[in-house]
C-alpha cells in the first residue's frame, strides 16, 4: 500500500522552492508588461485621434457656421435688392394699352395685403383713370439700400423717378419719391408686402 502511495506521488511534479523562478518566467513577465504598454500606447494614440477629430468639428463649426450665416444673408440682400427695383418699376409703369397686362405684372410681384390692396386700388382708381384721361407713366429706380435682410423678409428703401403724362397734361411731368419697401420671400420669390412713403 506504501509503494502504490510512493509511485503515485512520484509521477506528480514537485512544485518549485520559494523563491527559485521557471526559467521561462522572464519571457512570460516581459511579453505581459509589453502587451500591457502596447495596449496603453494604443489607448492614448486612440484618445488622441478622437480628441483631434472633435477638435477639428468644433473649430469647423465655429468657423464655417458665420461665414455660412453672412453668405446667405449676403444672397438675401442682392436678391431682395432687385427684386425691390423690378417690383417697384412694374408697379408705377403702365400705359391704356397695355393697362391688363402691366397690372397683371405688377401684380406678380406683390403678396399679402399689399397684393390685396392694390388690386382695389387698380380696380377702383387706376384703371378708370389711365383708360380716360389716357395716363402713361413710367419709373426708374435713381438709387437703391438694402435696411435689413433675413432669410425670408427684407427691407429696402428705393429713390424713385416717376414720369407721367396724361391728355390733360401731354407735357410729361416728374416725380421724385423715396419708398421703403418691405419684401417677403414666397416658395423661394422674392414678393413686395409693403410699400410705404419714406
């Protein structure tokens, strides 16, 4: 019974003295401590790169975000710009025989109670007037500022000439005028909303 005991626990490995390492124990130690560094050098270099990359993110925003906002503002004012002249023209120029279709122009480019108000205006007063004392008159815009502009509303004031002549007076007579007009943008037009003595 001793022996079968004594050859059984001589096939079981001895375990090593305190304090005498396995001779692979140094290659074991120092592939974990570079596992361990290359694992910290890639969290830094990944922390990094994200660190860089919101960094550019923010710097683009805070760049890009003005210079976008004076662009479109930019694009408003010159459209607003000139779609103030061309209205205020088509709405003071107009002659017996062209009455229909010159309102109907005009019209194009107004929105809102303005377009409404002028209508009745047309029908109540204009229309009876050119057609009998035969009225022709034209405009053109001398000068021309934009006060405000916003993506969808703008403001412009606009130095007019106006010549009229009718039968009553051949001789053709001038008008200077100063207008402030307001300017609404409709499915991506520019319309005149308002149109005040400035």
């Amino acid at each position: 019974m001793t022996a079968s005991i004594d050859e059984d626990a001589s096939t079981v490995p001895a375990a090593p003295e305190d304090g005498i390492e396995s001779p692979h124990a140094p290659e074991a130690v120092a592939s974990a401590r570079t596992w361990r560094l290359s694992l910290a050098a890639r969290w830094r270099l990944l922390a990094a790169v994200c660190f860089l990359v919101i960094s550019m993110a923010i710097a683009a925003t805070v760049f890009f975000g003005p210079h976008r906002d004076d662009r479109e503002t930019a694009a408003a004012s010159a459209e607003a710009l000139a779609a103030a002249q061309e209205g205020a023209v088509a709405l003071l120029s107009y002659a017996p025989a062209s009455l229909d279709q010159d309102l109907a122009t005009a019209r194009s480019h107004l929105t809102g109670d303005f377009l409404t108000y002028f209508s009745q205006f047309a029908d109540q007063i204009l229309i009876p007037a050119a057609k009998q004392k035969n009225v022709h008159a034209s405009a053109t815009v001398v000068r021309a500022a934009v006060m405000d502009a916003r993506p969808d509303t703008a403001h412009v004031l606009l130095f007019i000439n106006q010549t009229t002549a009718s039968r009553d007076n051949p001789t053709s007579a001038q008008a200077a005028s100063s207008v402030k007009v307001g300017l609404t943008k409709v499915d991506g037009s520019w319309r005149i909303s308002s149109f005040d003595p400035a």
